[in-house]
C-alpha cells in the first residue's frame, strides 16, 4: 500500500522500549510507501523514569546519518521524543540548545512523578471515575505547550489506553473541555503542531491520539494542519492505520503535513 506521506514519531533500538534498527525502519518505510520517517527515541529526564541514561545521542546520530546515505530515496529526519518533566526544563532547555534535531516531540507520560499507566490503574483500583483526576494531567500538557520547546505535543489524551473500560474522546470533552479547549489553542497561538498518533488502532482504540472529538475543538479552533505518526516501536507498524485516518480528518477539513 502506498502512502506517501510522512511517519513523524518512530522508535528504534535508542529508545528503552524497542529493539529495532535504525536499517529496519528504512526498509519499512520503503515497503510501505511512505515519504519518510522521523526517527524520535524516548529522551528522559527523570531518574525515575524508565529508560533514564538509556539514550545515546551520539550513537543514534551516527545510525541516523549511515541511514540517510544508505536510503537516499527516503527523508529520513533526526528527531527526539522528550518526556517532560517541569521541574526538569533546565536541563530539557539546555540539553536541545546544545544538540541537532530536525523535529522535537514534548510528551507527557507522568501526573505528578507517577506514570500514567501507573496512576490510572492505582485510580481504578481505588474506584475512581476520573471524571476530575487527570486534570494535572492536562494541566501539564499545556505547560508542556506553553514551554515553547518542542516543535509538536505528542498525544494529548494518551491516558485513554490505560483505561480498562475502553473510553474514547468524547469522555474527555465531556469533562475536561476547558483544559483542552487551552492546550489546544497555546498549540495555535505558538505554531506547535498538534500530533495525531494513530498507536491506539493496535491496541483496539478505534480513533487516534488525540480522538476525533478533540480533533473536531480543534478544527473549530481555527486548526487546519496536523503531523501524523504511528508511534511505531517495530517495523510492521510503522503507518499503521494512515489510510483511513486521513480520510476522516480530510473530512474534518484537517490537512496533513508532508515532512517536516
């Protein structure tokens, strides 16, 4: 299948949680008929978090740049995923003055120090209803965008797929619209593109990081353009579900960007 566009969120074997080459992505891509791929590994900050001192930065810029002479008919990018922290964003600052990127990705994985998938399940077990618990999640998101240091926030609603009971956007705006009503419209406001993560589909969320939903505010918010990635960790998912998700946000009258 061919989908010329381009992957914007990858990880290969920089990152803590994925063992795939660098070569790997490549050829995928090839296969699969993308444009390109950026390639951006988890970078932490946090001694607690997983895969803290796992990055190599050197390293990864080397398998980068042998990639990028070995398959000259892909753009191939050097990006980063940063997890962010706020009580870390001088050494997030210093450490991306100091450093090559093409494309940054700011994500947000903890509420509070505690992990996502860790603080969800806790809530569940005590029996909450997150109907008002993942407002420091959002409220992160939005420093994360008000921050100003990356090129794109990387999926906004990302809690939903901790959830044992399968929520989709629509929870989300039900109970947090304010918060995201903001975050969305500092990512406008600052020219910090909005990634729309198709990772969900392989986990049996049938809409994206962020859900359609969100995506529908943010088109009423003025927002026209997104990045689309598939957060793939191996090679087979890399695209994954690109078709169809495209055709829904050409619908919204959303347009994708080609490359970065």
């Amino acid at each position: 299948m061919s989908m010329p566009f381009v992957d914007h969120h990858t990880h290969t074997l920089f990152s803590w949680d994925s063992e795939t080459t660098v070569d790997e992505l490549a050829l995928s891509a090839r296969k699969n008929g993308l444009f390109g791929v950026v390639i951006t590994d988890h970078i932490e900050f946090h001694p607690s978090d997983r895969g803290f001192s796992h990055y190599n930065y050197e390293k990864a810029l080397e398998a980068y740049e042998m990639a990028r002479q070995t398959y000259p008919d892909l753009k191939i990018k050097f990006g980063a995923e940063i997890s962010h922290h706020p009580k870390h964003l001088s050494e997030i600052r210093d450490f991306l003055k100091k450093r090559r990127f093409h494309f940054t990705i700011g994500s947000n994985h903890n509420i509070g120090w505690e992990e996502v998938p860790d603080y969800v399940s806790r809530l569940e077990n005590e029996g909450d209803d997150f109907k008002e618990t993942l407002t420091p999640y959002f409220e992160e998101c939005l420093k994360l965008v008000e921050s100003n240091l990356y090129d794109a926030i990387g999926h906004i609603d990302f809690p939903k797929r901790y959830f044992k009971k399968r929520v989709s956007s629509d929870f989300f705006i039900s109970h947090y619209e304010r918060i995201i009503r903001s975050i969305l419209t500092a990512s406008l406001d600052m020219g910090i593109f909005v990634e729309v993560n198709t990772a969900p589909y392989r986990v049996q969320i049938n809409e994206p990081y962020p859900g359609w939903e969100i995506l529908r505010l943010y088109r009423k918010l003025g927002g026209r353009e997104v990045i689309l990635s598939s957060d793939a960790h191996r090679p087979e998912d890399l695209g994954t579900a690109f078709d169809a998700v495209i055709k829904e946000l050409s619908r919204m009258g959303i347009s994708v960007r080609n490359g970065v």
